[in-house]
C-alpha cells in the first residue's frame, strides 16, 4: 500500500470496531469518508483537485482498494467518484466550478437515481419524466433503490424528456429522449423513506418519489435528450472502483481465513489449515486475487489511455464480474474458517457476504455482463 494511503485510512484500520457498531446501529461512518477525503480519492480523477493531490483512476481504485482491505466493503464512495465523472465530462463550466472541488474536498457528496421498480436493469424504459417549463424543468416518477440519499447532497437522475414511443417512431436509438439531472436532495417535492434491505455496508437504500421537482436547466448533466450518454461516462469508472474494493476486501477475508487456519486446533496439534478441505480453497482465492488485480489494472488503463470504448467496457465489467464472483467465495473461506465466529456481526464478516452477494447482482448483474460478452466480443446474437 502507498505510504499516504496507509497514513490517511490508518484511523480506520484502527478503529474498525467501533465503525463497524457505528454502522450496525444504522449511523453513517463519517471517518470513513474523512479518511478517504484525506487520502484524495475524491479528487484523483477530477481537473479541479488540488495541484498537490494525488491524480488518476489508478490512484482512485488504490484508494478503493485499501479501504477494502481495512474491512469495509463500502460502495458508495465509488459512485460519488462516477458521479462526479459524469460531470466533469459532461456538465457545464458553471456547474463543474461549483461542484467538483468540494467533491475534491470530500463536502459533497453524490448518489444516483437510475433504478426504478418496474423497469429494473433496462433503464431505457424507465417511467420518470421532466417537462420542461420555462427555465427548468418538472421532474416526476419514482426511483427504487437510491443508496445513501440521506447522506449524499445532491442526486443524478435519469428522466425522459422525449417519449419512448416518439423515439422509436422517429427510427432513433431507445437511449434518445433520455436527460440526466444533478438535482440537490433537500429540493421540495422529494420524498424518500428507507428499504429493508440488507447489503450495503456504509448507507441505506432508499426508495425516492419526484413529485414536480422543479430542476434549473443549468442543472442538466450533456444535452438535454441526450442524457445517457453522459450517465456511461461513469459507469465504466463505477465498476472500476467497485471491483477494487471488492478486491480488498477479499484480501482483508483471505488474510482473516488464513490467521484462523493457522492457528486454529480442533484434533491434536494439527492446525486446520493443514486439512485440504481448508487450505485448497484458500490457495485457490488467492491465485483468483491475482487475476482481478491485473484485469483491475488493465480496465484502468484503457479508460485511462483512450482505449475503444467496447475495449474498456469489456476491461470494467469482467473486472467487476470476477471480483464479485471470487470475493463471495473468499468471504466463505472466511465464514468456513471462523465456524461460529463468521456470523458473530462484530466482526464483520457475515455483512460482507449480502454485500458480495448483492454486488453479483449490482450495478449490473453478472449475466448481463455475460450477455455483453456474448454479444459484443463474441459477435453471438442478441439474447
């Protein structure tokens, strides 16, 4: 780990128990998000940080990475760093002076409201729209699972300012008619209340109704109607980031597993690790571990290099597809090591297995992934 990684998160790795009480009771972790503002991970990828801060998607997912490995499987960092892509790429010169550096300065933060409960993954049938109205806009609908709106300040959401069935008659692609807004989360006519889901490790999901929220055009994220287009800017940099803390976090079960299989004896003076049923699995997390880092270091690359954009997407999603799929067995060799202990909750293990387990399914589940796959790289046909 880079020496100024280790100095800004070290009060995490050394305070995790009482973080971790802190979020059972339901409270956001504010150390965790001074660590990694102290840290820069806010401001790496973003032409308005600090000319001393650290700088790059590289240094963002080491960032993500370490904070994995103090034990907290914590997405949401991850999307106000995409978020705050989106619009640096994309929003306008008045909106990224007023936003990007204190996202830099870790005093605002960013959630997403793309899913709806009807429309699921295809967020290009989603039902919310915005009607413009002189100098802004009216935004209704619904969105199902917004994590850490009651934490984060402001709120990108997608809405339809053009009918799909106007888009399909006009023989345009279904993502058209689509507009992204950067909307404050304390704007009147928001309502929000807490899901009763399980997964998340450093907020709550929330279910949030627009009712005619009024939107300044100066707040729209690209082109009005054009507004998918600038939400993908970040979700190749969303997965990124995900898949590193995955990738630490499996580090930090992996490193609990092996602790315990050493010194752990049940029969005689033979530790448990010596039994194959133990260490085989173990040894094959490990060898896996490795695939992720390099197909990490790969994705970061190519996005980071200009690589085509099928290359890159393919990069980000199997990054994120093969974290996810290793971290949730390296959180089993954990549960197996530990026996009872693994589902004791202070020691926060057994939280990480709903936060693996949903991470196969979220931001973009893992067969959607092998659909791309499929039909991208492969050239098979459309399922």
């Amino acid at each position: 780990m880079r020496p100024e990684l280790w100095e800004a998160l070290r009060p995490v790795y050394e305070d995790r128990g009482r973080l971790w009480a802190q979020m059972c009771r339901g409270e956001f972790a504010e150390p965790i998000w001074t660590a990694l503002t102290r840290a820069g991970a806010f401001g790496a990828i973003l032409d308005e940080a600090p000319a001393e801060a650290p700088r790059g998607l590289s240094y963002a997912a080491l960032a993500m990475r370490a904070l994995g490995e103090a034990g907290f499987l914590a997405l949401f960092p991850a999307l106000t760093i995409a978020g705050s892509a989106c619009i640096l790429r994309h929003g306008s010169p008045a909106l990224r002076a007023e936003l990007l550096p204190e996202v830099a300065a870790g005093a605002r933060r960013i959630c997403f409201g793309v899913t709806e409960s009807r429309a699921g993954f295809n967020v290009l049938e989603i039902d919310t729209v915005a009607r413009a109205d002189g100098e802004e806009y009216l935004l209704s609908g619904e969105k199902s699972y917004v994590s850490g709106f009651d934490v984060a300040h402001e709120m990108l959401v997608i809405a339809r300012t053009r009918p799909l069935e106007d888009v399909v008659r006009a023989g345009l692609p279904r993502a058209a008619g689509i507009s992204l807004f950067l909307v404050p989360t304390g704007s009147d006519g928001l309502e929000s209340e807490v899901l009763p889901i399980r997964g998340e490790c450093l907020v709550h999901p929330h279910r949030v109704a627009m009712r005619n929220v009024r939107v300044p055009r100066d707040r729209l994220v690209g082109a009005p109607d054009q507004g998918f287009s600038a939400l993908v800017a970040g979700f190749n940099i969303e997965r990124i980031l995900i898949a590193s803390v995955m990738l630490g976090a499996a580090h930090h079960c992996l490193a609990v597993a092996v602790e315990r299989a050493r010194g752990r004896k049940v029969f005689g003076d033979r530790p448990i690790g010596a039994y194959q049923a133990i260490q085989h699995p173990l040894a094959d997390v490990r060898i896996r571990l490795e695939a992720v880092e390099l197909l990490i270091d790969r994705a970061v690359r190519a996005l980071s290099e200009g690589a085509p954009a099928k290359e890159a997407e393919f990069l980000a999603n199997s990054a994120k597809y093969l974290a996810s799929d290793t971290g949730l067995a390296a959180v089993d060799c954990a549960i197996q090591a530990l026996g009872g202990l693994g589902f004791d909750e202070r020691h926060g293990i057994i939280q990480m297995w709903d936060a693996m387990r949903l991470l196969k399914l979220s931001p973009i589940s893992n067969e959607l992934i092998l659909n791309r796959v499929g039909e991208q790289i492969l050239s098979l046909p459309r399922t």
